[in-house]
C-alpha cells in the first residue's frame, strides 16, 4: 500500500502539515507526520529512512531557514522528496534558496503550497494506482468545472 510520510523539522510546521494530511486523507492514502531535524537530530533522520525503506511512499519534507533536512532525505533515499517550506517574511522569503540549491547527486523537488505539495505526491503514487489516478481526474474535472460556472456566471447566464 502506498503512503505520504511527512517530516518536519520542528512541531512549528505543523499548520502547514495539517493542509497537506487533510487532502492526502480524502484520496485515502495512508499519511504518517514524523519530527525530525537534521542539524539537531541526524540519526533519527536516518533511521526514519531506514523505516520506510521497503515501502512505497513519497516523502514531503517541511523545514524552513537552512532546510539540510529536504536534501539529507533526498541524498538517502530512493523514492521521490518534495520539500515543501512554510513560506516566511523574514529575509524576505529569500530562505528560499535553502531548498533551490542542492549539491549534485541530490535533488528534492520544491513546492511551496501545503495542498500542491500534497497534490503532487498523490499524483506520484497515482502513477502506480489506477483507482487513484481516476480520483485525481474528479478531482481535476471538479476545478474545470468551478471555472466554467465562475465563467457563465460573470456573462450573466
């Protein structure tokens, strides 16, 4: 069975993680929210890995400032990372670049939105999951069509 399994680096990043598990549980993918920082605490890092090792999941890694904990995943595992950094004000959000910069070898993908991270996941799993790729087609016609009433809405019919 396929699941998400979300790392934070701190319970700061909880509001963001909370976005994320809320979609991933209405396609019925198992998720799992783990804490885990790369600076302070390495070795749980990888033994999470360790963990999950014969599963099929995606990871979604939620670490701001100086994120070492989207590419320390990443530089250790297989299956695909999203990181996904809660945006902040300070420094003008050019923390960024924390998450656009990775050494070679190493290449989380980045996504800055708690439900596009979670969306892209689910899509990655869907790849694997008929069922699941034909949730995420109702899912999609579901926006087209809020467009298209949006659309005769403001023509006025």
């Amino acid at each position: 069975m396929s699941k998400i399994v979300i790392i934070m680096g701190s319970k700061k990043d909880m509001n963001h993680a909370r976005g994320m598990k809320k979609l991933i549980k209405e396609f019925g993918i198992l998720c799992e929210i783990r804490i885990a920082s790369s600076h302070k605490t390495p070795y749980k890092v990888l033994d999470i890995i360790k963990e999950y090792r014969d599963e099929r999941i995606v990871y979604i890694t939620i670490a701001g400032m100086s994120n070492a904990l989207s590419g320390m995943i990443d530089g250790n595992t297989p299956m695909p990372v999203i990181a996904s950094p809660p945006y902040s004000d300070k420094f003008a959000g050019a923390d960024i670049f924390s998450n656009l910069r990775m050494p070679s070898g190493v290449c989380p993908m980045v996504i800055l939105g708690a439900e596009q991270s979670a969306l892209a996941a689910i899509k990655i799993l869907a790849i694997y999951d008929d069922n699941l790729k034909k949730r995420l087609i109702q899912y999609q016609e579901k926006y087209k069509e809020k467009i298209e009433q949006d659309d005769r809405e403001i023509r006025g019919g």
